[in-house]
C-alpha cells in the first residue's frame, strides 16, 4: 500500500506514483499532516487552487487490526482555517487498500465550471464529466452511481452543499449497505471537494492488494489479543453495541452537561424522549437495527439503522452528537425529527454538528422558536433550497450567529462544538480549545476519564494525552472507539508490537505515541503559519461567564494552563 | 487640560482624576493606545463590560494649531477585534478642551437595559435617563437633545444602529451648525457605546479652560509659520477648499484605481457625474455650501453642506470616500442617491465606507444589481428597520460577505478597505494590510506620494513613513490634512518646534515622529496580546490573483517585504 495517486484538476491528469520510504510510517491523519504542511501554502484560499483534497487509509487500513477501515479527509479547512482531518466510516478506505492506494491527492482547480466524476480502478483513475448528476443530492446520486457503475461500488460524494460551497459541507461515503450515510463530516470539506468540481469518487471493483508484514504471525497473535481486549471492554464490548452512542444522552444529561436550548443548560427535560434508551425501544418495534458496523472493519457495530413510524428506511448512524445538538440543543423532544434532519443532512451533505448548533444559534436569535422541530426542518429545506438564509446558514455557527448579531455563539476557531457543555467537563474543553482542528470531541474527548469532570485539575495532562492517542489511532485508521482499552497500558504495549511486526524495528509505548505527537506537531505548524496563536486557543467568552445552571460551573482554565496543553 | 473623567456604567459613577505627569505626552490616539494596552484584556469581548470608550481630544486641542479640533475615540472594535481610535470632527473635543478634559473614558456595562445620557459641564457629569430618547436616529436625537439642553450644546451620540448592537455602526458627533454629521466612523464603536447603553454625551455650556504653554510666544510664532505653509500648500490650501474630498473622483479614475463594481474594476464609466466637479455645479445652482469646516478648529474648509434638488438641506461631509464606494464601487451613478445614502448613515450611525463596500457584496452575490441606486436606498431602509437583512448588513461588510457565500470581500482584518484600489496604489495597500487599525486609509494613504503607485518598489517604506506620520497626527489631535506639508522636511520641525514650546524639552523630527512610533508600538502590542500576528497582515486573496482591468497590476508585496512595514 504506497502508490500515492495525484490527480491534477487544472488539466484534469492523473499521476501515480510510488511513495518514497519515508512515508512508510505517515498514514491518514499523520499523512495529511505531512502534506498539508510540506505542499499547501498555509495562508491559501481554502477554496482556491493551491489547497489540496487528501482522502487516505491509515497506516492498519491493510490489516485486520480491530477497526481499521476509517478513511480520513484533509485540506485546509474553509470553516475555520486551520488544518483539517475529517475522520468517517464507510467502506471507500477499505475499497483504497484494495487498489493499494495510500492516498489520493487532488490537487489545482479546473478553470472551467463544468463537474466531474472520478472512477477510480486498480491503478487507473477516469475523470468523466458529471453533468448528469450535478444538483443531485447524496441518496439520488448514489442511486444513480450504483446503477450506472453497478451495486458494489464505494462511493465519495457531494451533495448541493459541497457544490455550493457550503463551509459546513461533507464528504459522503457509502456504509456497507451502500447507502450514503457516513461523513467526513467537520470542516467544510465537501465545499473543497466542490471547489475542484468533482461531485464524487467511484471505486469500481475490488482490487488484489494484500498488505504486507515484516512478522505477520506475530502481528495476528498481538492483533487477536487487542481485538479480545476491545471487545471485552466495557464501553467497546458492551455500552456500545447495545445502544450505540446515543447511550450518552441519558449519561450526560445526568452528569448536567448535556447542551440545551443553545448551550444555555446542561440538562434538558425531555432527554428520556431523545435518549439511546428510546431509540432502541422505536426501532424494535420498527424493526429498525441497533448494531451495526459504520465501515468495513468494524467490529464494535456501534451505529444503527433507522426506521421510520412506517417501518420505511429512513436513516443511518443517527450518533450522540448529532441528537444532541439537533435535539437538547434546538429544545426539539421528538426523536423522529431529529432522526429526519440526520437524514437531510447526510443527504445534501451538510456536518449534523455544525447544522445543530447553527438551528441552535437561528433559535438564540429568535429566527425560530426553541423546541419548533416543524421550523427546524423548514431551515433545512431553505438549505436544500438554497436561498439567500439557506446560504447563510450553511457557511456555519459561526457566520451565522454573527450575522444574526449572537452574542452566544458555540464555537472554536470557527467551527461548532460538540454535544458535551464544556464548563462541566473541562478536560474536554481543553480539547475543544486547543486542538488544532477547532472545536472538536473526536480529537481528545475526556468523558469517562477519572476524577471529577467539572474540576479543572488534571484536565489538562488529561486532554494532552488524549489527543496524542486520538492522533495515532487516526494515523492508524482505526476507530478511536477501540482506544478504550488503553486504560491499560498492556493494551498499548499490544498495539505498539502490532506496528514492529506490521513495519519492523523495535517499538514501544513512547514511539508509538510518537506518531500522535508527530502528527499534532506538524498540524500545529500549519496552523502558526495560517496565522494562529495561542491567542486563538480559548472557548467562546460565555463559557467563562455565564454558569451553567444546576452545577453553577463555567469554563476556568486559563489561558496560560490551555497553553500547555501541546507543547511540540 | 489634565482631567481625565472615568465614568463606570457598573454602578453609574463619575469620577474625575487629575492626570499623572506621564500622561503629558499621551493625546489622542496615542493616549487611546496607552489606555486600552495598559487598562483593557486585548481578549475580551469587545461588546463586554472589560473593553472601554475613550474619548479623548488631542495633545494640541487646546492650541491654535491649524485643524488642532479633531476627536479621538476608541475602544477595541467588535468590527476588526483590534484595537480602534477612529477619528472624528465636529465641535466635540473643542468642547472638551474647554471643560479641560483630557479624555472621558467609560468602563463596565449596566445590569439593567435602560439607557442613559451622560450631561457634561464643567468637571460635572450627570447621567439621566434616556427612555425617551431610545430609538432615535441621530438627526431627530439632536434636535431633540438641542430642544432639551439648549441649541448650544455639543453632542456624541448614537442611532439605531449603535443601539442594536451593529458592528459597523459610528459615533456622531455634532458638526458646527449642531448638526450629526461628523463620524468617530470606522470600526464600530457605536456599538461600544451602545453596550455600556449611553445613548448620547451632551456637552453644556463653554468652559473657561484655557491651554498652557511652555513659551507662548514661541508657540504662536511656529505656529503661525505653519500655518501660512498649510494654507500655501497646492492640496491643503488650494485642492481641497475648492472641491473638497471630491475633487479626487476623477483624479482616482484617470489613474484606474476607483472601485468600481466591488473592486471588480478601477474606473467607472459615469465617474464624472459622482466628481467633485459635478458635486460643485449642482451645489452651486442649489445654494449648498462647498467649502464647510467639518471642526471646530479647521482652516481648511474641506467639507461641504449638501442640498436636495429642491435646496433643501440634505447632508453634510459628503466625503471622496462615501461616493467612491457607495458611488463606482456600487455602479451608482447618482450623485443624489450618493447623497441620501450619506445622511441616511449619519442618520443611524453607520459606517458610509463599511457601508458601501457591503452594499458591493451584496450587489456582488446578487442580491442587488450593480448600479440599483433605489434598491441600495431599500437595503439601508433594512438596516434602519432592523429585519433580519439589515442586521445581517450591520455585521459589516466580511460577516455579509461571507454570509452570501461571496469570495471577493474587500476586507483587512474585518474592516472594508478604502477607495483606492491597492493594486494600483500599492503604498496604501501597505497600509490597509499592515496597520494596526484593518483596513484603513486615514492610517497613511500614499496617493500623490512619489514615485509609480503601481510599482511596489519604496512602497513599504512611503507607508511606513506615512503611517509614524498619521499616527502622530492624530495624537496631536491635528487634521491629517494639515500634513501635506510634511513633504518639505522644515514645515515637520516647524511642528516640533511646537512640541517644544508647548510641553518644553528639546524636539526634533526624530522625537515628534516619536510619538507617532510609539503609539503603532503600543497598537501592535494590544493587536499581538489579542492574536493577530504578520499572517493577519495582508490584503484579501483576490488582489493578488485577480489583475485589474486596464493596468493589468495585481498586489504583488510579498507576506514577507509586508512583515517589514512597522518593525517596532
């Protein structure tokens, strides 16, 4: 797996090539470090030529390590500025390994304003014009793809808002039951992928590409014995796959930290109405599924599939933060509401968690009525539709909150938080503050990490750690979701044999968690040379202001204590 | 002239200090930027009980020099989130100079939502309900202030736009015929004002402070050297008082650099019905006044009184910069809907120049045509009713832009530029993308500065020169105009000279130019601790990729030949 393919928007070429040795070890989100900070200007026009698309497997994506088929997304980001490493399901990662592929990188931008579709074959990739398909959004168009191109393909697209160049746009990527419900969801990477005017990637056929081991017996005996561990965990093994993420909802309600009403509580009244608990009880009686695996690899099955009232396919990974910000968050109570704006979102390809917190700050600013789920999905369809406050809100929380004159905006670097108020839990408040991807939970979110969430102390060695180990599981591939088991540092051990028998050489706990530190390094290196600051490494002002109701906690880690955070 | 009155919106108290001596040299923007680096977190919210007003004349405001009446106000901007002196005319600091007040400077923000007036006279402040001036505009305000406290008094005030919390709302400040005319404009301090809720500052009576001199005599004599020098000078003395501001429409124009259609062009086919020339000739037949002093304090007389056709008073200071960007830079030919737009601002305290250049994005994302005069009038009436699209307007012009989903916001640092097309005068796009202010012209604008404007050979150091230059100026409290002179370095000593016999000690070029240097110093620091680094310092993407019809010249100084313009 080291053919790097380059497609060339400017003359719509394609070049592949062999990656030298010194990518062995850059994979996913640590490959995109690399490329983003040696080839893309750091102060370009995100939507410009000069940013680069870089879509990739991990570094295990060629192995059957637990997990291990997530794909990251990268570029510049147009939401917030930064680097951006969007992680997502699916089944295109997997689809890659077999072509041997590393990663994809496109690059430039074609002067005409005509679309194309990449298919994508072993070693060869077409660049066909899409006029057929643009408008489309992402369940049409995977319909139409899968009947011009045949059932078994993998699929990355856009839908109306990438084409559009919605900064809280996504890349879709087919699930293994085809559909286009998984996301590289933050950052607005969709508008990227829409700036180079390719509205998706196909990949036809499976290629022969088997990955290759410098011990591959020890690999599997160390590989069995972490998969045996992921699936004995408590929250891998068994919280997870009995309801999902959405287990959370009744947990963080709870624990007063559940984002309501525009973040102005921590607990919402209804919570039982929106909570995993629910969710199952519908979807048993709908014949809904609550197993099921996001990406080829996965053996956690997490994620669900989700019926309406008819029993009717309706969508797919209805996730935590998603009910969160779309429920608690909007005061919207009817799961089936929420399950519907998942289903919008992933189909005109806009971030579930930027569109909660954007209908979140439409709400603050009086636009529609907290709890009106009815208006909610009316915001959406003037999305869909593209009208003037559709756009709006599709350049994200942040622009919209501004123009709507918010004074509460939920955000960080530009990019909308997740479904966990940080003012109760800290830990992940520093993640939120000081990742270099903006506001983000996947980077290093503490819940469930000792000591008390609320307490600043700890908080942030807590989150320093986390995000060193969310960077190398991206790198890896695998979901981060299988990183519970490293409460145990014998199950690090287990993962650091993994890599010297996939790449050898000696490798240990500290090497390993090299790779994280190398790849938050060099994403802090783009991010100084794009103009950030320490400065910009702080939540929105009310944080630290207002309390938050029930607990009384605000946000108190100061400035100075954030800026330990990363310290490389 | 050492009294500086703190008033505390916390708790409604005025407090009156004398100034230590250190304060002797600080005036005016370098008094601004010593208060705000020493007094204010350069994180906090700009529309937060933290940030404060300052309002403060400069070290010359109680001299004879020539244009010595000019007004300092500033704050950290909610427009840039830099720091901000935006500088005024007007009878305000004439006004204060004879109460002896150094500055006013407000601080915290009231629990409660009422309004207040703060009454001044002599060392007394008075702070009165406001409810029934609440909702004013500032032309009915004024009258309304007048009728209450007596035609005399002097007045600071915002309208509906600073009441709303707008970002690119003005301070208005009486002109002397008591009109609101003159604008603190640029970077939405209204807004400021607005949030500690003072609806107005209303000077009464005339004080009997009179200004003290280290030599008197030696004092009147430079100054009367000078100012025989201003009134000789070929633009001071002759250019402006014939046609004021206006006379470079056409200037501008000829040289290819008058925004025209949002930057989209440097010259506009109907230039010569929004001159200074055509201006004349109208006011002429309508009885409107073409040589106006905009202060208290002005020997130029550049500013004008405007006329309807039915010579009715309409508005006053119709300046280059209102007609340029609300004129070519809208496609809007006439010179009379130029006019209304120009009192329409004055009238709710908005920026004319943020004001132009957002009405350019909206015609640019096509939400107007180009050159709809009646549909740019229906936008500001949106902003004056406050709907959704109004506010979306306050927001400024980046926060618009953005929200339309447009790509070519001509914007530094979240501030409109000025019209000069920075292409094709290079030395003052040195300036809008390294001052620190945003985009800004008054912070040193090279038109008519030596050499090829569209070269960018010298560039940096003309704007560097020019901005110690401004910097001082408006430290003095002196009209910039009164600085054309500087061009023969003897006219500079005459100044220090001035310095001198003002304040004694020893001043020669280097230290007068000195406290120019130190109040940039000072803003660079509040703008380093607030998070702006070089990476912030250039001008938008499409001026360096976009050439500019005709001429052909992009924005070609380098990020790194930038990064040399202010090393202190």
């Amino acid at each position: 797996m080291n053919k790097i393919m380059r497609i060339n928007m400017n003359d719509a070429t394609v070049h592949c090539q062999e990656a030298d040795e010194s990518y062995e070890l850059s994979g996913g989100r640590g490959f995109i470090a690399r490329i983003l900070t040696e080839e893309v200007p750091a102060l370009c026009d995100p939507l410009g030529p000069e940013n680069k698309l870089i879509i990739c497997p991990g570094l295990f994506g060629d192995t059957p390590a637990p997990c291990h088929g997530r794909l990251s997304v990268g570029g510049k980001s147009p939401l917030t500025g930064t680097i951006k490493e969007a992680n997502a399901g699916g089944t295109f990662a997997k689809r890659m390994v077999s072509l041997g592929l590393k990663a994809l990188i496109v690059e430039g931008q074609p002067s005409s304003q005509e679309w194309s579709i990449v298919v994508l074959s072993n070693d060869a990739a077409e660049i066909i014009p899409a006029a057929k398909y643009t408008g489309m959004n992402n369940y049409q168009l995977t319909d139409a793809l899968r009947t011009e191109f045949g059932s078994t393909v993998s699929i990355a697209s856009i839908g109306c808002a990438g084409e559009r160049g919605y900064r809280n746009s996504t890349i879709q990527i087919t699930d293994p039951d085809g559909r286009p419900s998984r996301a590289a969801a933050r950052g607005g990477l969709g508008s990227v992928m829409g700036s180079k005017r390719i509205k998706a990637f196909v990949i036809k056929g499976n290629g022969e590409y088997k990955g290759e081991y410098h011990d591959r017996a020890a690999f599997l005996e160390n590989n069995r014995l972490y998969t045996k561990e992921v699936l004995a965990n408590h929250i891998s093994g068994q919280g997870l796959p009995a309801l999902g993420t959405a287990v959370l909802v009744n947990m963080t309600n709870a624990m007063g930290i559940l984002p309501t009403n525009n973040f102005r509580q921590g607990q919402f009244e209804h919570a039982e109405e929106i909570s995993g608990e629910r969710i199952a009880e519908l979807q048993s009686a709908r014949n809904g599924i609550m197993k099921h695996a996001c990406h080829a690899g996965c053996i956690i099955y997490c994620s669900n599939v989700i019926n309406d009232a008819e029993g009717n396919y309706l969508t797919s990974g209805l996730e935590y933060e998603t009910i969160g910000l779309n429920g608690a968050n909007c005061g919207i109570r009817d799961i089936d509401v929420v399950a519907q704006i998942d289903r919008i979102c992933d189909d005109l390809g806009i971030d579930t968690m930027e569109t909660g917190c954007t209908i979140g700050v439409c709400m603050e600013a009086g636009k529609i009525a907290f709890g009106d789920g009815a208006a909610a999905l009316q915001l959406l369809q003037e999305m869909k539709e593209g009208s003037e406050f559709g756009l709006l809100m599709g350049q994200g929380t942040e622009v919209a909150g501004k123009a709507l004159g918010v004074k509460r905006i939920p955000t960080v670097k530009g990019q909308a938080i997740a479904a966990y108020d940080p003012r109760g839990l800290k830990g992940t408040g520093v993640t939120y503050a000081t990742s270099p991807m903006g506001g983000d939970h996947t980077a290093g979110n503490a819940l469930g990490m000792p000591g008390d969430p609320g307490d600043k102390a700890d908080k942030v060695e807590i989150s320093r750690n986390l995000q060193v180990a969310m960077a190398l599981m991206d790198s890896l591939g695998i979901c981060i979701f299988a990183s519970f088991v490293f409460e145990n540092p014998a199950n690090i051990a287990l993962l650091a044999n993994m890599m010297g028998a996939k790449f050898g050489g000696e490798w240990d706990i500290p090497k390993l968690m090299g790779l994280g530190v190398q790849a938050l390094a060099m994403e802090k290196k783009f991010n100084k040379e794009a103009g950030f600051t320490a400065k910009d490494d702080r939540l929105p002002e009310f944080m630290y202001s207002e309390a938050l109701p029930g607990s009384g906690l605000v946000f108190d880690i100061t400035d100075a204590e954030l800026a330990g955070t990363l310290p490389f």
